[in-house]
C-alpha cells in the first residue's frame, strides 16, 4: 500500500530485529501480570524489571479499594471533558491533595502524562516566548513545543552553562523564557542540578517548568521529587508529573506555586478537548499520593533505594557499562542495536522482562538494556536480576555465533 | 563565481557531520540529512547545536524541522549569522 511506503526503513529495521530473535521487542504481550513484580508468558514466569512500578502500589490493597469504589459511587468513565461534560468531585480532591503535597497554589490534572506535558507546555507559552529545552528530554515535552507557537532553542543536556550561553545568546526578548527539564531523566537514570537551573532560569528572568514523572514518589523527603530533595521546590515555577509510575494509575498533573495557572484550563487543548481521567483512575491516584506522603511512602523509598544501590553494585562488579549513579533507572549500555536486542531476547526466554532502549529514543544514539526496579522488589529480587546478567556474560559467545548465523 | 561564505559554512557543516557519518558517505549540498545521510532525527539537532555555537547564532528546532539537505542548513546558518 503507497500510504505505507514512507515506513519501509522501520519496517526493515523490525524485520531485522524479528529474524534475529524471532520477536517484536517493542510488542511484548503477558499472559498473565500476578503482581507488582511477576508476570507470565507461557508457562514461564517472569521477574518484571522494566515496568516503571516505582512504589510498587498497583497492587496496593487501598488503591485498589479506592479505584472499585469510584466505580460503585460515579461509573467507568467520564463520558467527555471537564469543560464539555463537568468535573467530578474526585478531580478536585486530586487536585487539592496534590497541591497540598508539594505546597503549591494550583493543580490542574490531565488524562495521561503524555498529554500532561502537551497541554502544559503548549498553554503556558505562547507566540513571542522562547521555550529553552533540555537536549535529552522526552518526546512528550519536544511533542509539546511543536504543539506551541513559541520559538524552541535546545540546550546541552544537564547543562546549567550552556542553558546560560543560549539565553544570554538571544538578542532581543519579545516575550517570556520558558526553561524545561526533567527530575530524573528515563533512559540513563541520571539527575538534573535543579538548583543551578533556577539560578539561571530565573537570572535571566525566565519560569522554570520539570517534569518529575519518573521522581514524584522516590525523591524526596515526602516524595515530591528532586525539587525537594534538592530543597529548592519552593522556587520552582511548575512541576509535572504523571499517574502512571509512582501514582500507580494512569493521567498526569502539574502543579504550580503561580496561582494564576488556573487560567491555562481555559486554552489548554489537550485538556479541553479530551475526556476527563475516570473516577476510578484519579481515586487510584488520591490513595497513592496519600501513601506517598507518610510512613508507608518513607519505607517504600528506603526499600527501593537500598535496591538500587544493590542492583547497581551488582552490575557494576559485573564490569557493566553503566549510565548513572544508583537510583530506580539503571541502564547498561550495549555496543549496538542487534546485540542489544540478542541479550534482551535471551534474558526475557530467561525469566527478566527489562526494557530495550535504542535511537533515536535514547540519548547519544545509545542502545540500552534499562531496568527500572520497584520498592516491591525484594533483595533476593535483585540478586536473581544480578545473576542473570551474570549468566548473560557467560553466553556472549554463544549469542554472537547465533547472530553471524542469523546474519549470514 | 563560488559562495566563499556558503563553501566555507559547507565545509563546517561537513566537519561537523562526521561523526554521524560514519560510513563516509560523500556529502553534497543537495543530499538530504536524513534522507540519505541516515543521520537520525536526534542526531541532527545535536549537529544543530555544534553549528550554533561555532557560528555563535540560534537556530530553533521549527526551523530545523524544515531543513531537509545540507544546502539548506546552510543557507539557513548564513541568514541568521548575517541578522
């Protein structure tokens, strides 16, 4: 069909990926999923290792409870938007629970994290704003700038000086800087200096906006997220997030310290014309942000710390080439996409689900096996993990031999 | 007569091209960056920003997503070092 022919260089690059392993690695289907950390295909189980279930509170006896009796109180669905189809109480108890927790004036939800950086980015900015973005950040936030009719200027990843040339380089300023950044950054597992951002961001007279979607809930003193733990989130001008990691549910929000941000639900498209979370989506939601912010949040964040340190001793004693310090990503990088794809085939047959992460969605044009652990997961969780790894080292050889098989 | 600005900016943009062409293949104003190139989409806003800061110019990623060949970035970087 002609209306496919522009696919035809990922359609071969799937199909090389299938014939080495006889699979799409992007299209892994579960039989099962029989908890936070276990699922099943076939009659084989699998210790799930890249599923972004930071908290481990999918599961969660009070969440669930909570998202059944949305259902019993107010339905399965919303029907249509807020603005089209009204708003229900369950969103402004989210919102209100959210605000409080990270001590800011405003918070708006949205239907997921995606559209989250969508809206946010896209109604906040507007023609004669310059929008300076992190080099590596998500393809939700570039999405977001090309939804914008600000102008979009790219800066050096984690790079507070280079963000600093940038802004200092435009000439005349029309309208307003917007800096994005993001907590903890997906792929590597790496941390952005927020307080070295705000001293720029806000020298130059520009509003700082981070996406903590993979933060919110291990980061933290209450989990609010590296704005937090590095003790500045008082200053931050907005902060993002998503439902569907630590929230254990699926939407986003961003909250604000400016409580003029309520305006932006007026032009926001990707808020005003889609529908609203479910009411049993958002009551999820409410009872994991109550989780996060008390004891039980405390405990969860000790565990999966101690589980990162331990995971990343573990590969790095294995002589793995790591991308970060400790934290709940951690990614190895490989020498290429077909290696890559071989190892992550031989460890999922093995048992471990991780991800596969290659270019042009990983930084560096990198190829990734990404784990991303959960506070469910147990010490002897991680020493299986280790030890697949360890075993995958020993098979290099035969994996190789497979490979040049395949390929010739 | 040549563009000496123009070649000189080509010659730049070659440079800097390099090491997202590592199979050498022969660059000319007409060959499309990711086209024929092969260079990926992340690729080509990381050679942005080396063209950015040796020409001490800002090119925005809109305008980036215009530019299709070689030629046109650099004519695109001769526009905006001339503003």
């Amino acid at each position: 069909m002609p209306l496919f022919d522009k696919y035809g260089s990922i359609e071969s690059r799937v199909g090389l990926v299938k014939k080495l392993i006889g699979k799409d690695p992007l299209g892994v289907e579960f039989d099962d999923i029989m908890g936070r950390t276990r699922g099943r295909i076939g009659n084989r189980d699998i210790i799930l290792a890249g599923t972004n279930n930071y908290l481990g509170l999918t599961f969660d006896e009070d969440c669930m409870e909570a998202a059944k009796a949305a259902i019993d109180a107010h339905g399965t669905g919303t029907t249509g938007s807020r603005v089209a189809n009204g708003t229900y109480t369950e969103h402004v108890e989210l919102e209100k629970a959210l605000a409080d927790h990270f001590g800011m004036a405003s918070c708006i939800v949205f239907s997921t994290g995606y559209q989250t950086n969508l809206a946010a980015i896209s109604g906040l900015t507007g023609k004669d704003d310059i929008i300076f973005m992190d080099a590596d950040a998500h393809a939700c936030i570039i999405d977001g700038t090309r939804l914008s009719e600000a102008s979009t200027i790219r800066f050096r990843h984690n790079s507070p000086e280079d963000l600093d040339k940038r802004m200092s380089r435009v000439k005349e300023k029309k309208g307003d800087f917007f800096v994005i950044i993001e907590g903890l950054y997906s792929m590597f597992g790496d941390i952005a200096p927020i307080d070295e951002f705000l001293d720029v961001t806000h020298r130059h007279g520009g509003y700082l906006y981070i996406d903590e979607a993979h933060s919110y809930g291990v980061f933290g003193e209450t989990g609010c997220g590296l704005a937090e733990a590095q003790g500045v989130m008082d200053k931050v001008d907005f902060i993002a997030g998503t439902f569907s990691k630590s929230l254990a549910s699926i939407g986003g929000f961003c909250v604000s310290k400016h409580p003029e941000f309520e305006i932006a639900r007026k032009v926001m498209r990707p808020y005003l014309f889609t529908a609203s979370p479910t009411p049993s989506n958002v009551s999820a939601a409410l009872a994991a942000v109550g989780k996060i912010n008390s004891p039980i949040g405390d405990a969860l964040r000790e565990n999966i710390w101690e589980r990162a340190k331990q995971l990343h001793k573990g590969l790095d004693d294995l002589g793995y080439d790591l991308c970060a310090d400790p934290s709940p990503v951690i990614a190895a990088r490989r020498p290429n996409e077909a290696i890559c794809a071989m190892e992550w085939n031989w460890l999922l047959e093995n048992g471990l689900y991780v991800n596969i992460a290659v270019p042009p969605g990983t930084p560096q044009s990198t190829s990734l096996l990404r784990i991303s652990l959960s506070a469910a997961h147990t010490e002897d969780d991680v020493k299986q993990i280790i030890e697949k790894f360890a075993q995958l080292k020993d098979v290099q050889g035969d994996l190789m031999a497979d490979m040049m098989k395949l390929a010739g | 007569m040549p563009n000496t600005e123009a070649d000189q900016i080509f010659n730049k943009v070659c440079e800097l091209l390099k090491p997202y062409n590592p199979e050498n293949r022969p660059i000319s104003m007409q060959s499309g960056i990711v086209s024929d190139l092969e260079v990926d989409s992340v690729a080509v806003f990381d050679l942005v920003m080396g063209l950015e800061d040796h020409y001490d110019i800002s090119i925005p990623m809109e305008m980036v997503s215009d530019i299709k060949t070689v030629g046109e970035l650099v004519t695109a970087i001769k526009q905006l070092a001339e503003d």
